[in-house]
C-alpha cells in the first residue's frame, strides 16, 4: 500500500474517542498507555521491540500531518488483535511521497525517511479522502 495509494471515503463511527496530540511525543504517550492497557488487560507481557516500532510509526505520522499537512486535525489509536491501529489525519489532500535519497545534484537529502519507514514497520497502511476535505493515514502496526 506504500508503492500506491489506496483511496476511500471514511467516516469514522459515532461516538468514537479521539485526541488531538498537537506534538509527537503527546501522540507516542497515548500509544503507550493504550498497548500498557491491553497488556495488562489481556495479562500478556509487551513486547518492547514492537511497541517501539508502533511509537516510531505513530512519531513519524504525526510529524509529517505537523510539517506538511496543515497539522493533526484527529487522531486515533485502537490496539485490537495482533496489532496497534494508528490513524492521523491532516488539512492536506496531499499523497506522502517517498522522495529519493538524492538531490539532482547528487548530494543526500536531509529528512523524507518517515514515509518509508511507515511503511516498512506496518502491516498494513492506507491513505483516505476525509468527506471535508483532507486525508486520514491508518497504519497497523505488528505487535508481536
């Protein structure tokens, strides 16, 4: 889903809980309270190596919807099954892109890693037109 986008409508259900981190690290720390939660809920132990790559994700799609989207304008975290769900959305209608590691110049380019590694981390990523205007990314992050 990273080489192409997958584009749909969403609604997102009444009645549905949702912050609106306005920085990273506010967004990483309902991340883990969520999977604490679930862990202890469950009575499974965490796995520490998959809860970094979840707050990696959530720091990553966060920072972007900031730096190029206008800003979080929701933001949703669901920990169900084998996996986190992470939903940001943003103010841009723009696709995140994937820019190479390059300039035309030759010389290597500060920044545009965190779409690839969004990607990378996540089970399953999709990018959705918002009914007002903007998108929504979910990425479902492994959790074990």
């Amino acid at each position: 889903m990273c080489d192409e986008h997958m584009i749909e409508s969403v609604l997102g259900p009444p009645g549905a809980h949702r912050t609106r981190p306005s920085k990273p690290a506010e967004a990483r720390r309902a991340v883990e309270r969520a999977v604490a939660e679930r862990c202890r809920a469950t009575h499974t132990p965490c796995d520490t190596d998959a809860l970094s790559d979840a707050l990696l994700v959530v720091s990553e799609l966060t920072t972007n919807a900031i730096l190029h989207g206008g800003g979080v304008t929701d933001f949703q975290v669901d920990v169900d099954g084998p996996g986190v769900r992470l939903s940001v959305s943003d103010r841009s209608d723009a696709l995140p892109v994937t820019m190479p590691r390059t300039d035309p110049h030759g010389r290597l380019r500060h920044g545009g890693h965190g779409w690839p590694i969004v990607c990378r981390l996540s089970r399953d990523v999709r990018v959705s037109d918002l009914p007002a205007g903007g998108k929504c990314i979910t990425a479902v992050v492994p959790l074990s």
